[in-house]
C-alpha cells in the first residue's frame, strides 16, 4: 500500500513539474480560455438563477401516478 502511494504522489510530482516547465507555451491558450469563460459565465450565472426562480415559483415536483 505505501509503495502504491510513493508511486502516485512521485507521479504527481513529476506531472507538476512539467506542467511548470511546459507553462510557457500553454499560457496562451490558457489565457485566451480565461477570457472566454470570464465572458460566459454571467450568462451561465443569470441562466441558472432564472431556472431556479422557475422552478420555485412552479412548486414542489408531483410524484408520478402508478
């Protein structure tokens, strides 16, 4: 059981390594999808909170007739 936990946390360690070495060319994109979900989640968000303004206003859901 410990030598499965060494495995993953050496296998984490080393994803996150190049994941910091590597940065440098994801950013880009990483930013670009920053941008696009900075614009749409306030859409999501008034989305959501309109469903669920709906949905409280229409009550609890019936149980279906057997």
């Amino acid at each position: 059981m410990a030598d499965r936990i060494e495995t993953a946390t050496t296998q984490t360690t080393n994803a996150i390594a190049v994941a910091g070495v590597t940065s440098a060319a994801w950013l880009p994109s990483l930013k670009s999808a920053s941008e696009v979900a900075g614009m749409l989640m306030p859409i999501f968000g008034v989305i959501w909170l309109v469903v669920q303004i709906v949905r409280a206003l229409a009550g609890p859901a019936k149980p279906p007739k057997v």
